[in-house]
C-alpha cells in the first residue's frame, strides 16, 4: 500500500532545476497514511523534501507516530533520505520502525530508523534541573 501511494505521489514532485523527483508515504500508528514529494525553488535551498513535507501533513492532521516509511525515486540504487530527514524521520518514530528505499524500477532496500540515523539528536537530550 505505501509503495503505490509513495509511486503514485512521485510523478507531482515538482523538480525542474535537479530532474530528481522524490515520493514518500508514510504510515502512522493508527493506520493514517501521509504523502509527500519535494518541492523545488529557483532560490536555492528554499526547496521542501518529500519527507517534510509528509511529516507536515501528518502533524497537520494531529498525528506524531510514524510506524513506517516508503521513499522512491528514479536512479539506479534506492535512495536514502537527506541528513535533515533522517533526523525528521528519527523525531517522530522509534527506533525499529522500518524505511524502505525503493527505485522506480523496483529495487528495494528496507533499514530501522536507528540504522539510517545513528546517534540521532532526541528530546531525550533535554533535562527540567
């Protein structure tokens, strides 16, 4: 079910400068599905990746546990998310939750959060002394 949302999702990415369009859907604790795709801007880095931009939705919706990820793109090795995402994707999920990287063609490479992030920043860090 993600892999077709992230799919179908994929092709609105709006990505004229890099001609990398990205699609992701994410799964939420109560079953919710949020998607998302970058969104390019000619003031560079102004732009939005696919991952914030479902996380948005989800927060928007009142939503704050992610229990699994799908992410897609057109390139010959399923891509993983950017630095800033993987920390996104950490805030909001535990650290078995599963994210799978998909290609268009269909190869897939599915990892835990904890994997793609490791040592993540957490509210763990923060302390009331």
């Amino acid at each position: 079910m993600l892999k077709d949302i992230a799919k179908s999702v994929w092709a609105n990415a709006y990505a004229p400068y890099s001609k990398f369009k990205v699609g992701v859907a994410i799964k939420t604790i109560d079953g919710s599905v949020f998607s998302g795709v970058n969104v390019e801007n000619a003031a560079y880095p102004e732009g939005t990746c696919a991952e914030a931009a479902a996380i948005a939705a989800m927060c928007a919706a009142g939503q704050r546990e992610i229990v699994e990820v799908y992410v897609i793109a057109d390139c010959k090795e399923p891509v993983p998310p950017c630095g800033g995402c993987r920390q996104k994707l950490a805030e909001f999920s535990k650290p078995d939750v599963p994210v799978t990287m998909a290609t268009i063609a269909g190869k897939e490479k599915t990892i835990v959060v904890s994997d793609l992030l490791p040592g993540s920043f957490s509210k763990n860090f923060f302390t009331n002394k």
